[in-house]
C-alpha cells in the first residue's frame, strides 16, 4: 500500500487546504501525475504524486486543511489486489491529540484526523478543535485574505531565516557588453515569440557556475549541508498586488537557453495565475533575485531556509568601466552573493562571484 | 484600422498583462513603464499578444521607439495594412 502524505510546499508552508481531488478511487496514477489542488497560503498548488499506483482511498476531503506529513490518500501498487476495507485506524497511528481535546472533538463533531495540530509533535490541542470547529469548510479564500496569509508566510520564513542563517553578503560588478551584444545578436533572428531575455542567460550563468561550487546548491538541515541532488533554481517573482514566490526550474544548468526561457515565462504566468506545481514549491536548492528592472543597483537578499544561499542581479546600466588600462562606458550589473556561513565561507562565495563574471564574459558557452 | 479603435486593441492587451492598469487614467504621451509596473516579462508578453493579435512583428531594435503610448501607436499604424 502506497500511502500518499501532504508534501511540504517550502519552509513557511505547514499545512494546506485540500481544493480538489484530480483523481477517484480506481484511477491509474503515473508518476509525476497532479493528483490533488491544495490551496496554502501562497498559491493553489497542483500536488503531484512520485509513485505509480491505482487510487484505493481518498482520505481528505475537500475543504479540509491537513498538516504536512499526513496521510491524504492510499493507493495500491500496479498489480497488488485490493484489500478488506480496514474498519478502524489502530490507536497508534491515530492522530496524537490531548484527552480534553477529544472530548471536545467529539462534542463539536469534529473530524480530529483532520485538523491540524499545533502541540508538541503536532499534538492536537483543545484551542485546535475549537479552531477547527468555527473554521468554514469553504473554496480557496477571497485574494484579500491571501494578500494577509502570504504577508504571513514570507513573515514566517524570513524571520526564521534572520533567527538562524549567519548570513555573509559579497557583491562584484560584472561587464555585461559581451552579454548584452551576444543576446541582442541571437534575438534579432528569433521572432517575438522566442525571444531570450537577460534573466534566463543570468539564470543559466548561475548554473552553470553552481556546478563548481556545490556547497552553495542545497540545505542546512539537521545541523549539517546536505548537497542539492539537482540546479534547481527557485526564481523570486513578484506578485502584482504585493508579495512573492519563488518557485524552482528544475536541472537549470542542463537545459538550452531557449527552453530556459520558454520554462521562465510558464513559470511567471503560472505563479501569478497561482497554478503552482508541488514539486516547484518544495525543492528549489538556491534562490536568484533580479530587481534590476526596479531600477536599484544591488540586491542583498535574505536566504530561503533551509536553502543556504541567494544571488541577487541588480539594474544592467552604463557606467565608467576600466579595462586593459582604458575607461570607457560599458553596461555593468552587480551580483551579489548571500551566504550561509555554517554552509560556506566568504573565500568561496568570493571564488563563485569571480567565476559567474567570467561565465558572463562567455556568453556563446551559455 | 482607425487610431482609436487600435488604441482600444491596445489597451485591452496591455490590461490582460497589466489588470490593476486605468486605461483611462494613463498618459499618451508620458512613458509606457513609468506608469505602469511593466517588467522586461511583462513587455515581452505584451509584443507576443500584439504579435498574436495584430499580426505585427517588433523587432528587439525597435523597443526604443516605443515608450509612450503615441509612439507605440504610431509604430504599429504605420506597420499595420491601412
């Protein structure tokens, strides 16, 4: 039996709201499959599934909110027959909850499986059931409310961030007239439609110098790095009433520029259409910001936990650049590097900003 | 197609990229990306719908000449069969 469990959907998502089951019991699912649409406070996200199955079970029920972790569907392996419906849950797996809180539970007609506990080890908690008890059972909330639960969200992760990241900032200005003139050259054969923006060739840049620098790709968890299994880049995007995303491309240091981008613009329509993948939200191992076309020169960004480093772009403008002994006018940008210091020293953030301005310097090899 | 009806086929788009946009309340002769938060994804979607919509193909070279909503109109006026 394949018990398919809440994924997290990144450091400042602890439970979610299920929406929608994608599938009904019965249903062949193939790895990678949307399965569910869980709403969090950021985004109605399609929840995939990683494991192929036939669905026996659907457990939550739509317009209940579950804590990461738990068991929302079970399904059976291709082939396995299908068993005796089980009557009961057996006491150990059920959900841990405090005496008063299943009296009251009970009183209120509460499902206590289903709500989310905020106890130690998520034990559920008297003040949890009354919360549950009063809490509509409604479709995703109205965007004022998300507007709130997002500026919570990012309120939650970055102060988590602040609390535990010893963050290190280096910056480096970065001659962008190779780049610029090697982009304007490929486009002008391209038609609008596709058409390579800066942000992926710096995107890409990133990468590819990521690839030498390990220690900056992944987490700090449990005390310790854990080394990205991927170049999964989690892009910062803007949302236009306020707040932001910042869901990952996968294996960007593999992809060609022009799928690159085309992977780029899907993800800004689609998380500003808040249709989010599961997978985007969970697994990007380093951040990149760009607000350079906010108009500042630099960006020194607070890293996403448990990722352990952020590269900032700031605006690409003209300014007296001095090369080979002459000044001239050249388009610069700067790139700055957060760090983790548990994870990272400054002499290797130092070396990774040095070798993404000589990625920069080669264009044609991005 | 006359101005005012291309204006309207304008503005719809740049309201599809841009809905927090007042059509009415922006300047024709101010430019584009002062008064509406339009980054370099947003531009490029926008060219991709007037390319879409309006069968006009704006090479990169040209963004220049575009910054307020009188050049834009103007450019295409002159691109689009009268």
């Amino acid at each position: 039996m394949i018990e398919f469990k809440l994924p997290s959907l990144g450091a400042d998502m602890d439970q979610g709201k299920l929406l929608e089951w994608k599938v009904k019991p019965g249903d062949a699912v193939e790895r990678g499959q949307v399965i569910a649409v869980v709403d969090t406070s950021k985004a109605a996200v399609d929840v995939e599934i990683w494991h192929p199955g036939i669905v026996e079970e659907l457990i939550t029920k739509p317009g209940d909110t579950v804590p990461v972790g738990m068991v929302m569907a079970k399904l059976r392996e291709t082939g396995e027959v299908a068993p005796a419906p089980a009557p009961t849950i057996p006491p150990s797996l059920r959900k841990p909850a405090s005496p008063a809180a299943r009296k009251r539970a009970h009183e209120l007609d509460v499902d206590i499986d289903k709500v989310a506990g905020t106890g130690p080890h998520g034990t559920v908690t008297l003040a949890d059931i009354e919360k549950a008890a009063t809490r509509p059972a409604t479709a995703a909330p109205p965007a004022a409310d998300r507007q709130a639960e997002m500026r919570k969200a990012i309120a939650a992760a970055m102060s988590r961030s602040k609390r535990e990241i010893p963050h290190y900032y280096l910056s480096e200005a970065i001659p962008m007239h190779r780049a610029l003139a090697h982009l304007a050259r490929a486009n002008e054969a391209r038609p609008v439609t596709e058409r390579v923006l800066m942000g992926a060739l710096q995107l890409k840049a990133v990468a590819l110098t990521l690839r030498r620098f390990p220690e900056l790709n992944g987490f700090w968890r449990d005390g310790a790095f854990q080394p990205g299994a991927g170049i999964h880049i989690g892009v910062a995007i803007s949302m236009r009433q306020g707040g932001l995303v910042a869901p990952a491309i996968h294996d960007v240091d593999e992809r060609g520029l022009e799928d690159l981008m085309r992977a780029l613009a899907d993800l800004v329509k689609r998380a500003r259409a808040g249709s989010l993948r599961s997978s985007e939200m969970s697994d990007p191992t380093i951040t990149v910001t760009n607000l350079g076309e906010q108009g500042v020169e630099s960006v020194f960004g607070v890293i996403y936990p448990p990722q352990v480093a952020l590269v900032g772009f700031g605006r690409v403008a003209e300014r007296a650049w001095a090369e080979d002994g002459a000044l001239r006018a050249a388009p610069v940008v700067t790139a700055t590097l957060s760090g983790d210091h548990r994870a990272s020293d400054g002499h290797r953030g130092a070396r990774f900003l040095a070798a993404l301005r000589e990625q920069l310097q080669r264009p044609e090899a991005l | 197609m006359k101005r005012e009806d291309l204006k309207t086929r304008v503005l719809g788009i740049l309201t599809t990229i841009a809905p927090e946009l007042d059509a009415g309340g922006l300047r024709a002769d101010e430019p584009l990306r002062n008064q509406i938060d339009l980054d370099s994804m947003d531009w490029l979607n926008f060219l991709v719908a007037l390319h879409e919509q309006l069968k006009v193909d704006i090479p990169e070279a040209d963004y220049g000449k575009l910054a307020t909503l009188d050049d834009l109109l103007a450019y295409l006026k002159e691109k689009l069969p009268a």
